[in-house]
C-alpha cells in the first residue's frame, strides 16, 4: 500500500473538501456569506427529505441484517385487522443486548423516517407490545444526555456545579415512537407517555441507584428526576399538549440554536477521522466517556478547520424544539440541590396510562381514521427500502377505498 506522504495526506483532504460540498449542495443548503448554512426548506416535508440521503445510507448499510433478520422477525409487527382498538394495553420489556429482542428493537427502529442514534453511555431500551395481540406496538430508549442543553438548564436554574453533580438524575428520549398501524391512532403519544411510568423509573434504580461513576469512581445515588426528547422534524406534534387527567407529560421548554452533525454522512465523517489521524491529531483517537456526542461535534469542527471551513458549517440552522417530562413533584428543586429526595406522588403504572391514553387519544381516531384496518405487516418491507419507487403510498390508496367503501 503507498506510504502516506504529506503531499498525498492533503490530497485526500482536498477530496473530503469536495465531497463535502457537494453533499451539502445536493442537500439543498446554501452557504451564507458569513459561513452559516441556510436550510433550503424547513417545512417537516422538507426536513424529512434531508434526512433521506442519511437514511438511504443507514439502510444500505444495514442491508445484510435486514436481510436475515426480517423472516424471523417480521411476524412481531401488527396488521391493521389485528388490532382491536378497545383492547388496546400496552406493556413494556427491557432490551438486553444480543438477545432476540435487541434484534428486533434495531430493526423496527430501521423504520423511523429520521434515522436514529445509537445513544451514549448509559442506555436503556424498552419494547412497547400490545398485551391484546402480543405484537409490537412502539420502541423507546433512554440514554445519557448532553452535558449542554441551554432550554433545559435555564429551565432547571441550574448553576454549571449544580449540573456537573446531579446530571446523573436526567436521561434523554433519543428514541420514542410508535410503529404502524398504532402510529396510525395517534399510538405515539401513548408511548410517549409511558416515559412517565413506575416501571421506567424502576428500571433506572434497579440498574442505576447503586452503580460507580466509570470517570469519578464514586457512586452517584441516581435517581430518575427527568426526561428530556426533542424533535427531529422542527415543532412536534406528537409531544405538544401530552397532557392526562390533568397531568402534563412532555412540557415544550424551547428550541435548539440548529448545531450538530447530522447533515455530516457516516461515510464522509470517517474520511474525516481517517484525515485527522494521519494528521495525528488527539481527536482522532476515539470517544472518551462520558463525552457523548461532544467527541463527534469536536472531531467534525477540528477537521473543518483544518479542510479551510469555518466551522460555522456546523451550524446548520434546523431548530429542534425541547421537551421535558418531570416524574417527580419536585423535580427542579432536588436538581438545583435545594432538597435531597424526588417526590414521585401520582406516577402511574404502565397499564393506567395505557387506558387513559387508549381513551383520550386512540379510541377517537379509530373512529376518525378507519383505514388503519388496511396496514399489512409486509408493508414494513417498504419502509425498510433504502430506495423506495415513488409512488402514492399504501397507505393513501388504502384511505381512497375506506373512503369511498
């Protein structure tokens, strides 16, 4: 293999530079004079059609697992005629990695239109099955979360020691849906919901209260006080007014500045690692824990300094709005340090909020939106296309015979 000369390093740093550019140029973003890009369409039509590209490019890499997993694994979707709406009750169970589970979790979150991460640190993975059908009606995961998030921690009244101490207390929703057909009956909301159950934060103090911080080597006493999530598509409507007898879920606390690396293809940021290790730059050498995503931001700015850019390219300009879920009646003051417990009064079961969620929010659209009826399970195949034909959608064809029945 040829030596990697100086002359031959910046060689491929000029060809990072030009692919670059001609990514962003087929995204649609339009470099501002000052550096900044601007979002051709920030519509959720137009974000979704950003993320295509990414998420052509996930699926085709997950082509193979597809490939042997979807036989075994297809039969845990749900069609529309299996589902009775009335009966609807959700239930939840913990993912454990290289188990069936864990496969079918990764497939299923294959389908969402916005391709997921795969979360930092400390994770926790939950399948959402319908106990009516004993299939799979949603996905959620909880992993660590950013160590700067402005909405959240002015929200809080954190001081930057406060935050430092007791972060350990919050986990990020970095993957929360629900799979067709419930997504069809509004089952989202549903699932978001559960975030807010006895069994989630069970779950965290049996895996969690008792563990040593990796870097501090002390343990930490967790205990889950909040949940953020945010949304990839701009303003949410899944997460908006998430209320239940009263009781508000998911709490809208703002929006992000539009930083991040998502517009960066896998493929194009481990050129970028490979360019920065020849350079022998300390970044390069991997992700230190505890950093989260911070490492990849750092990596990808280093990189875009050294390629000629200004790093204002990672500001791409796609604002997602913030959420939070408070479990506890007292969630800000034990963060901010002023009391030393969470007060958990009223946190439902997995099953209670399932019958106030199925009446509030499913039962209504069953009637509304009937053509839910009509999903097939092999219409998962579809979504799971990293290059689908366009044409009108199952779905669409499905509601222009309902309609017209």
């Amino acid at each position: 293999m040829p030596r990697w000369t100086r002359a031959r390093i910046a060689r491929f740093g000029r060809t990072i530079h030009k692919r670059l550019r001609e990514h962003l140029n087929e995204l649609g973003f339009i470099e501002a004079e000052d550096g900044r890009l601007l979002p051709p369409d920030s519509s959720k039509d137009g974000l979704r059609a950003m993320h295509r590209l990414y998420r052509a490019e996930r699926l085709s890499e997950e082509a193979s697992f597809v490939k042997n997993a979807t036989p075994k694994l297809l039969q845990y979707f749900a069609e529309g005629k299996e589902l009775v709406p009335s009966r609807i009750s959700p239930r939840i169970q913990p993912v454990d990695s290289g188990t069936m589970e864990s496969d079918l979790f990764r497939l299923a979150s294959l389908t969402w239109s916005v391709p997921v991460s795969q979360g930092y640190g400390r994770r926790m993975r939950f399948l959402v099955w319908d106990s009516s059908n004993g299939k799979l009606m949603g996905l959620i995961a909880l992993g660590d979360p950013v160590f700067n998030l402005r909405v959240r921690d002015q929200r809080i009244g954190w001081t930057a020691a406060g935050r430092e101490k007791r972060l350990v207390n919050v986990m990020d929703a970095y993957v929360l849906g629900a799979l067709p057909p419930y997504s069809h009956l509004l089952g989202g909301k549903l699932v978001a919901c559960l975030t807010r159950s006895r069994e989630i934060r069970d779950c965290f103090s049996r895996k969690y209260a008792e563990r040593k911080s990796i870097i501090a080597g002390k343990k930490k006493h967790a205990a889950l006080g909040l949940i953020t999530t945010s949304s990839s598509l701009g303003r949410s409507s899944i997460y908006n007014r998430l209320k239940l007898n009263g009781v508000s879920y998911f709490d809208p606390i703002g929006y992000t500045n539009g930083w991040g690396h998502f517009h960066i293809p896998a493929q194009l940021f481990a050129e970028m690692r490979k360019y920065m290790r020849l350079k022998r730059h300390p970044y390069a050498k991997g992700n230190r824990f505890g950093d989260g995503p911070n490492w990849k931001l750092r990596l990808v700015r280093a990189a875009l300094d050294d390629l000629g850019y200004k790093s204002d390219l990672l500001r791409h300009g796609i604002m997602r709005e913030v959420f939070a879920c408070n479990l506890a009646t007292n969630t800000h003051r034990v963060l901010r340090g002023e009391v030393g417990h969470f007060q958990y009064r009223g946190l439902l079961s997995v099953q209670e909020i399932g019958e106030l969620a199925r009446d509030r929010w499913l039962l209504p659209r069953a009637v509304r939106r009937p053509e839910f009826r009509f999903w097939t399970r092999e219409q998962i195949l579809d979504l799971l296309d990293p290059h689908p034909k366009p044409d009108v959608s199952h779905m669409d064809k499905q509601a222009q015979l309902c309609a017209t029945a």
